[in-house]
C-alpha cells in the first residue's frame, strides 16, 4: 500500500459506534412494579406481624406452663379435709386443746357449725391505695377482653393492695395471691403473697400487701397485661383475673 494511501486512511475520522437504545417501560409499566414491590414489603410487613403476635402468644403460654407447675410445687400435699364439727368433737376431752381450737376459730358461731368439708371464699373488694389520693376502689371481676385497662398507675408511686375477701364453710389454709405481669409479651414480674389460714366468719376479712413502688421512666410507660390468682394449699382456684393496666407520667384527671 502507498504512503499516500495510508495518510488518507489515517485522516478518515473513525466511524462512531452506535448507540444502544435501552427499552423504556411505558407509564403503566413503572406504576405496576411499584405496586408490585409495594404489595411484597406490605406481605412481608404481615408476616413479621404474625410472626412477632406469635411470638408474644407462645412467650406467655410457656410463662403459664411455668407457672402452673411452679403453683404445684408450691402446693402443700394435705391430708384429708374434715369438717369443723368433726374437728371440734376429735379432742373434746383435752381442755387445752379444745380452747386453741375456738381461739383459732375466731367469732364462729360454734353452734350452727355444720358437716362442710369444703370451704367458700369469695373476693369482695380490691383496692389500690396511694400516699395523698383517694382509694382507687376497682370493680370485680374485671370486664372480659376490655379495651379499656383496667385501671392507671403514675410511674414512680407507691401504692398497696387491699384485698376484702368472705370465708365460709369450713377453714381455708394457704391463702395467698399470684400476680403475673407481661409487657409487649414478655413477663417482667411475678408476685407471691401468702394471705394466711383463716376461719369462716360473718365478718369479712381484710388484708394489706406491703407498699410497692411503680417503675419509671420512657421504657416503664405504656400498657401491661397481667393474671391475678387467688389459691390455697390445696391449689384450689377462688378467683381468677385477665386484665391490662397502664402506667403513666401522671395519675388518670377523673
């Protein structure tokens, strides 16, 4: 090839490479992928709903399998259950013991004791008492699966319970209360307090737990759940109570 060939090769400007046109998704094309993705993230969205609801359901059904089997051990293996006439005619030659018997059994009416084996206790009041405000006087039972608490609390107050509660029929031993608290499912208390042994009077009893403090603070706010029991040594169930409550930066305005 000549030189002059050659130059005029070397002065011809290089063919420019064409141009791939990408494809273009038309108007509806976009608004259908984005309808797409957005219908994934909502199932998603769901399916961690389920599976955080699940969660929390299965949290407090093994927290129910604990506490039955922790009120079963708990429970104190007795002997057979007698009636009070029974129990007053076992040793009604031993003065002494005669006497401690009818010191034990209070204001009961000694004659119109009967054969009853079981007793009856019934739960006729709870109250929540606070330092400078009125009793906060709550209704029993509870309203079932309320969407309402029950009743609110003020973080970092102090309060006690106060329990009035009827006995009949015969002598109720191992009184005591259970409290289970979970929060977003998780338990974050559990409560044991012996009440006592006592006779069937006409009179109801009264009984004050020792004063508590309600926790504080942005994680301590916000809405509870919680199962209150109350059993005796036989692990026989009187009363049995689902709610929820609420604690807040300040008590309820009514």
């Amino acid at each position: 090839m000549s030189s002059a060939a050659v130059s005029a090769a070397s002065s011809c400007p290089a063919k420019p490479e064409e141009e791939v046109e990408q494809p273009r998704l038309p108007p509806q094309g976009r608004e259908g992928c984005s309808s797409a993705a957005a219908a994934v993230d909502r199932k998603l969205r769901e399916a961690s709903l389920c599976a955080s609801t699940a969660t929390e359901e299965e949290t407090e059904e093994d927290d129910d399998d604990e506490e039955a089997a922790a009120e079963a051990k708990d429970g104190v293996e007795l002997g057979p259950r007698v009636s009070i006439r029974e129990q007053l005619d076992k040793d009604k030659d031993d003065e002494s013991l005669r006497r401690w018997k009818e010191q034990l059994l209070g204001s009961v009416d000694l004659s119109s004791v009967g054969e009853t084996l079981e007793p009856d206790v019934k739960i006729t009041g709870l109250s929540i008492l606070s330092p400078g405000r009125p009793d906060m006087v709550l209704p029993l039972p509870p309203e079932p699966k309320s969407k309402e608490p029950w009743f609110t609390l003020k973080e970092g107050s102090a309060y006690r319970l106060k329990f009035t509660f009827a006995v009949a029929g015969n002598i109720v031993s191992g009184l005591r209360y259970t409290n289970t608290v979970w929060k977003t499912g998780i338990r974050v208390d559990s409560t044991k307090e012996m009440l006592g042994t006592f006779s069937p009077q006409t009179e109801p009893y009264t009984y004050l737990t020792p004063e508590e403090t309600t926790p504080s603070g942005i994680f301590a706010r916000g809405s509870y759940s919680a199962r209150t029991k109350f059993l005796d040594d036989d692990r026989k169930c009187y009363l049995e109570m689902n709610y929820t409550f609420d604690i807040r930066r300040d008590w309820p305005s009514s």
